[in-house]
C-alpha cells in the first residue's frame, strides 16, 4: 500500500515536470514569434 502512494506521488511528479517543460517550450515559442513578429 505505501509502495503505491510513493509510485502515484513519483508518477504525479513526472507527469507535473512533463507539463512545466512542455508549457515552458510554448512560452519560448510564443515569446520568440512576439519578437519576430515586432
């Protein structure tokens, strides 16, 4: 049973970083076409 908590917790973590990275790489692009655009 703990063994689960810890693999849902470790999976929720992966899963948060996944979409930080993600949201992060967007940002950029969106920032870079702003600039371009201007």
């Amino acid at each position: 049973m703990f063994k689960r908590a810890v693999y849902m917790v470790m999976a929720l973590i992966l899963i948060f970083a996944v979409v930080a990275i993600a949201s992060e790489q967007v940002v950029t692009m969106e920032i870079k076409g702003m600039t371009c655009g201007l």
